[in-house]
C-alpha cells in the first residue's frame, strides 16, 4: 500500500487545484450573481450637545433659532411629545426664508442632545456634562454663557465648543480667542436699522418704542440700530425706550408693551427674549380693541404668534452660526476663531411682511435701498446709542 501512497497524495491535490479553478471561474463568470455579503457599517452619528439659557426651548426666538439649526436643519430631526421624530423636506423648507435658498441647507449625520438651563447657575455644569458625554460639539447659546463656555473649554483643551453671541473675554475685559472654541457674533444693528425704517415709514402718531431685555452693550446694539433707522425714515418720530431688566419673564414685557400703547407709540420693536412674548401679547390685544398698532419680533420669525400684529421680525440667524459650525464639525473643517455675521453674510435680515398698509409697496422698497448702501459701506450704523444725535424719550 505503500507505493500507492505518492499517487493519492498527487490525485488530492489536483482535485483541490481543479476545485479552486472551477470556484474562481464562477466567481468572475460574466453576468454571474456575485456571493452575497454584508453591507458596509452605517457610519457612526457624531454627539452635538447644545445648553440653552434661561429662555430656554419654546421662546419662539432666541433659543428656538438655534435649535432649529441644530435640531431641523442639522439632524433632520422635530421634537414631538418630548422626543425626536424625522421632519420631512417639506418642513425643513418651511422654515427657509427666500434669502437662504441658495445656502445648500441639508441635515447631516448628527444627535442632538440639549440641555436647558433654568438659571445662570446651570450653565457650567451642563456644559461639562455634554463634554463628559461625549459629544463631539458643546454649543452654548446667548452671551450669559460666556464665561461657562471659556471655563469648560480651558479645562477641556480637547474638546470643541460654539459661542454664540460673545468673543471669549480674559479677565480684563479684553476679547481673545482659544483654540477650540468658535465664537459666531452678529451685526444685531444692521437688521435693526432696517425694521427701525419700516417703523418709521409705517407710523401713523410719529411715535414708536422699543423693548430691551437686559441693559448691557448687546441689546443697546438693537436700540442703536433701530433708532438710526427710524432717524433716516422718520425724522420726526420719537421712539420711546424701556428695559424690563430680564428675559424670561414674559409678564414683565407684557406691562411695558401695554405703557408704550397707552403713551401713544403705534409701532414697538422688542428685543427682550421670552419678555418679549409679553410685549407681542400686549399688541395683540390692543389691535383686538381696535387700536391700530403693530409689533416687530426679534431673532425669529415671529408672525405665526400674532399674525395680524407682527409687522415683521428682525432675523438674527442664530440658525445658520449654529448649522454652519455643526456642518463644519461633520466635515472635520470646525476651528476656533471669531466669526461676524451681518446683512452682508446674510447673518441678520428681516421677515417677510405679510400685513398690508398704504404704500407697503414703496415703503419695502425703501428699505431695501437702505440695505443695499449698508452693505455697500455707504451707510455706517451705529452700535450705541451713545454714537446717536438724539436722546431717547422716556416713557
């Protein structure tokens, strides 16, 4: 049996070498259907973790804004009944005014994880957490966390962060940048120069008022700018200013919107965060007790709220510094810097005007003659009311 030995091993392995050859020839056969196999993994959604600030979610400005750009326009996502659910293209679209069309808005491969803060106190804690869960971008939203944001992210150097509203501020007051974290801040004048000359092109009583939040040197950008723009209009109109001292109090702007109706002003801009709900309630109600008067929203469109009493919204798009960062972050493009947004960017504008008055047609014109000379350098809108001729009317 021996001899037969190097024969069986020399016919096993020819039938192995035919095998191999037949396997292969099948596998590379034309028109063959090819083995099935396993798809490739999905990739890995990256972590966005975004705090609000005190407004929190459901403000209808601020902080909605920068949900939206997060939650509908980066992830694709709604909130319904207290978790996510896909939005359709169609209600991505919606909320797309005309002029960011052209800006290739589509969601990316995120999760969105948002914290709300019901006081100052929660700003730093939460962002920490986000950073202890991963995400790949911690988003503080408004000023107020300018100092939160600085000290999580030095105490953070590998992570990465969105500032929205504020530079990052040293100790003396000086603005600087860190490595990882970018600040997006926005021309809050320019659009409010704008509606300012609606204001003054639609004033019936020659008089108009204007509702801060907070009296710091963000909000009196607002008041500068919509002050100038009433100026450049209206010569004649006096704009009557009040500060509630807040922006989560939605009675107190209710108050100071029904003074400024009962003191004659006919036309009311407010910039005053959830108070500012208040102040649009306010108008509401007086143009129910057949009082002509109207109400400019701030940082959203704010005309689904009241729409026979919103005149328009200032747009601060909150949204877009938000998407954009979130869009940069997926295409691993997201670097600290400062970043400036105003109508030249496309940073802020104003909401379409859906109520008609006299001469609406010429009066829209007007302002975007106005537009077109700040964006051309020709008009310099001031960002403190300090750099204005006239003293503001108190209420």
């Amino acid at each position: 049996m021996a001899n037969f030995r190097p024969f069986l091993r020399l016919s096993l392995l020819s039938a192995l070498v035919l095998v191999s050859a037949c396997k292969k020839q099948e596998e590379t056969k034309p028109g063959a259907t090819p083995a099935p196999t396993s798809a490739a993994p999905k990739e890995k959604a990256l972590k966005v973790g975004l705090v609000t600030d005190v407004g929190g979610r459901g403000d209808h400005s601020f902080n909605d804004s920068a949900l939206r750009g997060l939650e509908l326009w980066g992830a694709g996502k709604k909130m319904e009944g207290g978790s996510y659910k896909d939005a359709t293209p169609e209600e991505l679209k919606e909320t797309l005014q005309q002029d960011l069309s052209t800006r290739n808005i589509t969601p990316v491969n995120v999760t969105p994880v948002v914290l709300q803060s019901k006081v100052p106190e929660d700003y730093e804690p939460n962002l920490q957490l986000l950073v202890d869960q991963g995400v790949s971008l911690a988003i503080g939203v408004g000023f107020m966390l300018e100092n939160a944001v600085e000290t999580v992210a030095k105490r953070n150097p590998d992570a990465k962060f969105l500032l929205i509203d504020s530079p990052v501020v040293s100790a003396d007051g000086k603005p600087y940048t860190l490595p990882n974290v970018r600040t997006v801040m926005y021309r809050e004048e320019q659009g409010s120069f704008l509606v300012g000359a609606l204001a003054g092109l639609v004033s019936k009583n020659n008089k108009v008022g204007f509702v801060g939040g907070v009296e710091v040197p963000l909000i009196k950008k607002f008041e500068a700018g919509f002050r100038a723009g009433v100026a450049a209009t209206n010569p004649k109109a006096t704009v009557l200013v009040n500060y509630t001292g807040s922006f989560d109090n939605v009675a107190a702007g209710k108050q100071v919107g029904q003074d400024l109706v009962n003191k004659g002003a006919d036309i009311i801009y407010h910039a005053a965060g959830s108070d500012g709900l208040g102040v649009i309630q306010a108008v509401k109600e007086a143009r129910a007790a057949n009082k002509p008067v109207f109400v400019i929203g701030v940082d959203s469109d704010q005309s689904h709220l009241a729409p026979e009493a919103v005149l328009t919204s200032m747009l601060k798009r909150v949204d877009l510094g938000v998407y954009e960062a979130v869009r940069d972050l997926s295409q691993g493009k997201l670097e600290g810097g400062d970043v400036m947004l105003g109508l030249k960017e496309g940073g802020v504008t104003y909401a379409p005007v859906r109520v008609e008055f006299p001469g609406k047609a010429e009066a829209l014109q007007k302002v975007e003659e106005l537009r077109a000379k700040i964006v051309a350098g020709e008009i310099q809108v001031p960002t403190n009311p300090s750099q204005l001729s006239a003293v503001p009317a108190k209420p």
